[in-house]
C-alpha cells in the first residue's frame, strides 16, 4: 500500500471529542490551503458516525466558505436536524480559527428496492492502454512552471489516467469536457461508508478544471483566483474505490468569474455509481501579473 493512501484513511479517521463533535487533521505536505476534498470527506466521515449502520448516504450538499488552513485541525460539529424511518439528514459545520470554513447537509437512507435505470457509459478507452500517471508526470513537469511541479511531484491515494492529454500539452481553447479513470493507490477497507468517504475525497479532483478548457486557461494561471465554492453528490450504487472508476466531466457554462461542472462517476463494468455538480469561482486577476 502507498504511503499516500495509508495517510488518507489515516486522516479520515477523526478523533471523536463529545457527542457530534469531531477533530480531523490535515496532512503536512506544504500545502498552502486544505484540499476540498478533504473537508468533504471528512465531513461525511463526521456525519456518518452519527448515524446507525442500516443507513447509508444517498446525497450531499456543501459550500465552502473561507480556505481551510492545513497548520491546524479543524472541529465538525454535527447537527442531527432528523431522525426518520426510512431518510435521516445530518448538517455538519467545519471550524477554524472561531470561524465556519465549509457546511454540509448530508441524507442517509435505508436500502429499499424499486425502479432502476442509469445513463450509459461513454465509450472510452481501457485505463490499462492509457499512460500510467508516471509516465504522465515526466510529460508534464518537462516544461511546467514550479507550481505545477509542485503540484504533480507530491504521491497522492489517488492515480489519475487521462483519456485525453490535450490540455497537458496546449493552450488551446478546447470542448470543455474530459474523462479521467481513477482509482486509490492501494487498498481501501471493505465497509461501505468508508468506500464512499474515499470517493467523495476523490470527487473534488479535477471536476473545476473543466471550466477552463473552453478558454484555453489551467488552475495554475498565475492571473486567476480558483477556488471551489460549492461541492453536490448523489450516491447510486456501491463501488470500490480500489478498482478503476471512469470520472466523465462537463462544464455547460461559465459566467459572472463562476464556472459550472458536472461529473457521472461510472465502474468499469459501466455502473453509474454516483453523480457530481460543482461550481467555482474563476475570477481574472490581470493585476496579478502586473505585480510579479
């Protein structure tokens, strides 16, 4: 198993305080800010352990308000707002400093059976005859800036394998939509809320990237301000974060510094397993390179 993602279910696991009152940390890798991801996971991780094991998450809904600073832990203090016979809804809010960073309402339900339908998956190619991620990090670190460099260099739970390499290696505008297959870099334990917890850390990478093809742009252009503003996810089916899933992405529009994502996250086997939105903000920042 990689270090990585022994690091990530290592943070997942949050130190219980009082009741509906947790503790999480962040991993000291040098970022500047805590990845988003993170905060979902470990939201969901604190609203799951409210809930009794006949219920799982079927949704989430979040909204990140300040950045999260990885040099302190941060409290979830959870709100059981309802207590139903088949739906249960959590709200959790994550703290800093005396201060809110990220709020999230979660639903648990019991399982039931009922009608079943699902969007097919895109016909892409096998992960196995894309470029490993090493493969892909020596491409890019080439000729990529120090930020980009930092970026690709640290080892993450998560490998990622492009469909497509375009907007790795141009900065052309291009159709703002993109299929990656990933998968955790070792493996992860077999309960289910623990599979999805991995997943919704793993939902947050790359979906706001999408905005950004149609102009040509990249989240390390020192003239814009990128961040996440609001993170949603629906649960459908069970999956293993430990076998490849295929992330297909779109951005059907962008306005007002804010860009608009979607994400269906299938398995292999072509089993729609969940279902993403997000928006983020995308602010120009000309004044940025005036100053540099």
């Amino acid at each position: 198993m990689s270090t990585a993602i022994e690091n990530l279910l290592d943070i997942l696991d949050l130190e219980p305080l009082e009741r509906n009152l947790f503790r999480g940390r962040s991993p000291q890798v040098g970022w500047q800010r805590v990845f988003g991801g993170q905060v979902i996971g470990q939201a969901l991780v604190a609203a799951t352990r409210t809930v009794e094991d006949d219920r799982s998450v079927h949704s989430l809904h979040g909204y990140f308000m300040r950045p999260g600073d990885p040099s302190v832990p941060i409290i979830y203090e959870v709100d059981r707002i309802r207590e139903g016979k088949s739906f249960l809804t959590r709200r959790v809010v994550a703290i800093q400093h005396g201060h809110a960073i990220f709020s999230m309402s979660a639903s648990f339900q019991r399982h039931e059976e009922g009608l079943d339908h699902q969007a097919e998956m895109p016909d892409v190619p096998d992960p196995d005859t894309l470029i490993p991620e090493d493969q892909l990090k020596e491409m890019v670190l080439a000729s990529a800036p120090e930020p980009v460099r930092a970026y690709w260099q640290r080892e993450r739970p998560i490998e990622l394998r492009p469909v497509s390499l375009k907007h790795y290696v141009s900065r052309e505008p291009l159709e703002p939509v993109q299929q990656i297959w990933f998968r955790a870099t070792g493996p992860v334990p077999d309960e289910p809320a623990i599979q999805k917890c991995v997943l919704a850390y793993a939902s947050d990478m790359t979906l706001l990237d999408t905005s950004l093809f149609a102009h040509g742009r990249s989240i390390f252009d020192r003239d814009l301000q990128v961040a996440s503003l609001d993170h949603a996810m629906w649960f459908h089916r069970p999956a293993r974060m430990d076998e490849w899933l295929l992330y297909t992405q779109d951005s059907p529009n962008a306005s007002g510094s804010r860009g608009f994502n979607r994400g269906s996250i299938f398995t292999r086997d072509g089993r729609l397993v969940a279902s993403t939105t997000q928006e983020g903000l995308i602010r120009l920042r000309p004044d940025k390179l005036k100053n540099d």
